[in-house]
C-alpha cells in the first residue's frame, strides 16, 4: 500500500489570540520533547522568549491602550514568523511522516477520502404487517449508503440474496411467505469502495 504523504497545515494562523497563546507552548512543549526534531530551528529558546513575550502583551492590550495593542501586535507577528520558520524545519525532517508531525504538536493535513465507516450492527425485526421483516443498520457512522440484505434459510455458496440499496439505515422487506426463516444482514458503503458487513441474524416471518 501506498505510504500517505502529509504536510503541516498552518491553523495557528486562524486560531483567537488567546489560543494561540496555547497553541505555541504545545508545540513549544512536544519539539523540546522529541528525540527526532534536535536542533530545531528556531531554536526552543527563541521560540521560548517570543511565547512569553505574547503572553505578556496579550493581557496587558486588554485595556486596548493603543501603545499596548502595537506591542501584543508586534509579538504576535514575531511569533507567528518563528511558528513558520519550525514548520519548514520539522516539514524538511518529516518527509511526510505523520508521526514526526504529531511530535511536534503541528497539525497535519487531512487525507480526501480517508474517513472510515464504522461496522454495522444488524437490527432483525419483524413488520407490522403479515409478510414483513425490517432491517435496520446501526452504528453505520460515515455510510454514504446502505445495502440491505436477506435470503431463506438454509445459508449455501448458491444463496439467492434480496439485496436493497438504499440512503436509509432501515428498510421493510414485502410479500414474504410466512413461516419461513431468514436471514439477514445489513452492508455500509463508504468512499473509494469500502464496505463493512454486518454479522448475520435469522427471523421467522410472521
């Protein structure tokens, strides 16, 4: 399988001032801590000094005294240019591994497509009408779609599945002969093809 390929996506950037206050001694914190990102640039004591340099204007700008909102300003620009200069150094050590990214406290890019469907749980009931059984898919989180399935007992290579799709996680199967046994189960569709199916139940048709 193909290894994923991830980059440091810039949230600091869009985060309240407040948070990225914490942000920076996160990553401040994780990259100090890391045995893969020595000798970081900039170094963890520049980087350091900016972070309490912001800490200290932040609150003292709260009284919006123009001198002291120029001065949160200016460290924050400050702290935000060395944020940007570790992400070059941690992207060049990276190559793209996401662990050596989590290390540093950044924050990786999402993968298109890479969300994962949960395995659906088969719910096997009876309808309100003579000749009806209802399957319903739980647990079926990120299913762009459902498939809903049953077949006469006995199960063989050379059953005939009743296959419904649908958007819906239930669906009510008509016209069924009563005093039959059934079984049933219940597939997730998600992106680029995955598919995870339920385990089987059986129901007599009523």
């Amino acid at each position: 399988m193909k290894k994923l390929f991830r980059r440091i996506v810039k949230s600091y950037k869009r985060k309240p001032e407040s948070k990225l206050l914490t942000f920076s001694q996160n990553v401040h914190e994780k990259t100090s801590a890391s045995t893969v990102l020595a000798n970081p640039k900039p170094t963890m004591a520049t980087l350091l000094t900016a972070i309490t340099a912001y800490g200290v204007a932040l609150p003292a700008a709260a009284s919006r005294d123009r001198q002291q909102v120029a001065i949160k300003n200016s460290a924050k620009k400050a702290l935000i240019g060395l944020l940007d200069e570790l992400v070059d150094f941690v992207t060049l050590v990276a190559q793209g591994n996401l662990d050596v990214i989590l290390d540093s406290g950044f924050d990786p890019n999402k993968i298109p497509g890479s969300v994962t469907i949960g395995t659906p749980i088969l719910v096997f009931k009876n309808g309100p009408n003579p000749g009806e059984l209802i399957t319903i898919a739980e647990n079926a989180s990120n299913a762009k779609g459902i498939v809903h399935e049953i077949t006469p007992d006995p199960i063989t290579a050379d059953s005939s599945w009743i296959s419904v799709g649908s958007t819906k996680k239930s669906n009510t199967f008509t016209g069924l002969p009563k005093g039959v046994n059934y079984w049933g189960r219940v597939v997730s569709i998600g992106s680029k093809n995955q598919r995870m199916v339920s385990l089987l139940a059986s129901r007599i048709v009523q």
